[in-house]
C-alpha cells in the first residue's frame, strides 16, 4: 500500500505509534489519569483520617486500626505518615484529582477564551492593536505573580485557583491564535471564499479555525503541564486548594517543617508531581513533532 493510499488519520496514527515521547508519554498520563480516577479503590485508608499516635512514621510502617465493629485490621503506611498520622500515600493518591481537574479545566477554559480573542486580534484589524497591547500587559507580569494577585481577590478554593491560572494563560493562547490567523488570512482559498461573498462566521468556522485545532491541542498540554505546577506552588504558599484538602502542594507544604527528619513527606509527593509534569510535557513533544507536516517526511 503506497502513502497516497493511506487515509490521513491512518498516517497521522502511524506517526504517533513510531513517536516513542507519545507513547511513554501517554502511557504515564493515563496512569496519573487512572490513579486519580479509581483513588477510593487505590487508597488504604482516608485521606483526612488523623492518627496522633502513628505520626511522622517511615514508608512501610504497620499498624492496627479498628473498623466499623470494633475489630482489629492490620493497616500498612506505604509511603508513611504526615504529622497528622495522616496516610501519605493515600492523599497523594487523592491528591491526583485535584491537580488533573485543575490542569485540564484550565487549558479547556484557556484554549476557548483565547480562541475566540485570538480570532477577533488577527481577522479584526482594528481591534488587533488594542487586544494585543492588553495581552502584551499581561504576559509582562510573571505567571506565578499574576495568579498569587488574582487568587488574593477570591477566598481560597477550587475555582478561585483555576481562575487564577487562567489569566495569565490565556494570553499566550491569543498570541497563537493571532498568530495562524494572520497567515491563513493572506491564503488564495481564503481571498477566494472572501471574493464569492461567504460570510464571516462561515469563513472563520470553515476555513479558519480548523487550522488552528493541532497548534491548540499540542498548546493544552503544556496548559496543563503548567497548570499543574502552578497550583501546587499556590497551594504550597498557603494561598491555594484548602489545606484540609489533599493537595500534592498542600502535603509538600505541611511536610516542610519537619522535612530534615522526614523527608518522605515532601519526597514522594514531588516526585510525583514531577513525573505528571514530565509526562504531560513528553506527550506534548510528541503530538507537536506528530502533527507539524514535517514529521510525516521522516516516518
């Protein structure tokens, strides 16, 4: 079968299967994905239960509990405990939900408000100056700052954090946008469709933001990459998540005063915080280097 034969979603899927940063990357997502999703399964215990005899133990240290009826059950700290008595491999396995609904919420909510402004600064031309400017305001303002200045405005919460995060990503989706929109705008098909009367929303529906859907794919995930990092920063600051909520920042947070005699309290939460992050990054590279044309000449 000659590469003309082949469907472009066929070739599309065989780049991805021969890019081995998607598939070690997707495969590592989809564990973090999967941890967060089946959390009351994989936990052993609940991840706000307080045991002041069993705090500040070692990874692997047993105890007995009792249950409903009064009995005895053997209960195993995998990672350890918190200063709490608290199980830590139980929170960080809870603590997956919160990072993965913060990165995911805030790229989709990103990509589509920086879709439509972007759109508007690169098709409008008299609004292309004004939005940028703004935009070009925002992004002179660090990530991290911008968001420690929206998140003071809310109290502490979920969605204060995620609108926090949003702000400073959005800009940057515009830039993007802005940016595909410009150079489609000066293409023959598009002046073609423009000259036989199609009408704008049309035109933008079908000519324009198909184009744009690869770049913003590849965009969200380091969106959620970010948004990771962000939110455990926020909530290790104390300015986040709750920190009766676990968090991997929350638990990194309350690790940190006795990190030099327990270290594992910070360790294992970082860890996994890092490898989410490397994994939802690798996956980007790889999807970037998928779908740019250029690959396909190399496969």
């Amino acid at each position: 079968m000659t590469t003309a034969a082949i469907s472009p979603g066929s070739q599309t899927l065989r780049r991805m299967l021969a890019n081995p940063s998607v598939i070690i990357g997707g495969l590592l997502v989809l564990a973090i994905l999967l941890m967060g999703l089946l959390a009351p399964v994989l936990g052993t215990r609940d991840p706000a239960d307080i045991s002041p005899k069993d705090r500040n133990q070692p990874p692997g240290y047993e105890t007995t509990v009792r249950d409903n009826s009064g009995a005895k059950v053997p209960v195993v700290y995998r990672l350890g405990s918190d200063t709490l008595g608290r199980d830590v491999y139980s929170r960080i396995v809870y603590g997956a939900r919160i990072s993965l609904v913060v990165g995911i919420s805030v790229a989709a909510i990103s990509i589509v408000i920086g879709m439509a402004i972007g759109v508007l600064a690169g098709y409008v031309r008299w609004l292309d100056g004004i939005i940028m400017r703004i935009m070009d305001g925002l992004m002179a303002i660090p990530a991290i700052l911008l968001a420690i200045a929206v998140v003071s405005l809310f109290s502490a919460g979920l969605t204060s954090v995620i609108i926090a995060i949003v702000v400073p990503e959005v800009p940057r989706v515009v830039r993007l946008v802005r940016s595909i929109v410009l150079s489609i705008r000066e293409e023959p098909y598009v002046e073609a469709a423009i000259t036989a009367g199609t009408r704008t929303p049309v035109l933008l529906v079908r000519h324009i933001l198909p184009n744009t859907i690869a770049p913003l794919i590849v965009q969200g995930t380091f969106i959620v990459a970010s948004a990771i990092i962000v939110e455990a920063i926020l909530s290790f600051l104390g300015i986040g998540i709750p920190p009766e909520i676990p968090t991997w920042g929350n638990i990194m947070a309350e690790g940190r005063a006795v990190f030099q005699l327990y270290p594992h309290n910070i360790f294992y939460p970082g860890l996994v915080l890092a490898l989410t992050v490397l994994a939802v990054n690798m996956l980007g590279d790889g999807l970037r280097d998928t779908l740019d044309p250029r690959f396909a000449k190399r496969v």
